[in-house]
C-alpha cells in the first residue's frame, strides 16, 4: 500500500480548491485512488437523492450508482465558508462511497486507505 508525500498533499489541495462541482471532485476522487492504489472502476454514475440528515451519501453494494445527500449538500455548501471546504467534504463522502464500490467493505481497512488517500 503506497501513501503520499507532503509535497503531493499540498499540491492535491491546490487542485482541489479549483473544482467546480461534485463531478468533477468525483472524477479527482477517482484519480488520487488509481494513482495511489492503482484501483479503478468504470461506469460509476452520481445521483443527487433526498434523505435523511444522518447520512451523507451510500453505494448499494452492486450496484452503478453513488447517491449523495442533496439536502446534507445544500445545506454543506450554504455554510462552508469557502470552496475548499465545500470540495473537502465532496471528496471525503465520495472516497468512502468511490472505495465501498470497490469492494472494500471492511471500515477499519477503507478508513485506513482514506487517511492514506488524503
């Protein structure tokens, strides 16, 4: 298992702060995996979807979609205080859903490979 350097954080922070929307936070959570792990999975769709405020998005296991929060999101990007932190919980929701659709189902391994990841 790879992590990355410092440098390299700091560099994906720049990037991730010129992200315009989930999309595109979601094909940079797909690229950090891959460059990282070397793990990728096609045809993996986004969905906006009501629910309740205690979860933040779900991957039905077998599945081609990840359905995120639009209430939990609406309210995320009124409040965050900048677009880095709005992208910052993007790309922390959608890594953990991104690494479920992998097949890593086991939280203590997934949390690992996040820390590892950001």
């Amino acid at each position: 298992m790879s992590s990355i350097s410092t440098e390299e954080q700091i560099s994906n922070n720049n990037k991730l702060s010129y992200l315009k929307d989930f999309n595109e936070v979601f094909e940079f959570v797909k690229f950090s995996v891959n460059s990282i792990y070397e793990m990728k999975r096609a045809g993996l769709s986004l969905m906006l979807h009501g629910m309740p405020t205690r979860v933040g998005a779900y991957h039905v296991l077998g599945s081609n979609v990840i359905a995120m929060n639009s209430f939990v999101l609406d309210l995320v990007k009124k409040y965050s205080t900048s677009n880095d932190e709005y992208n910052a919980y993007l790309f922390t929701v959608l890594l953990h859903e991104y690494l479920h659709s992998l097949g890593i189902l086991d939280e203590f391994v997934k949390n690992s490979l996040v820390k590892n990841a950001q």
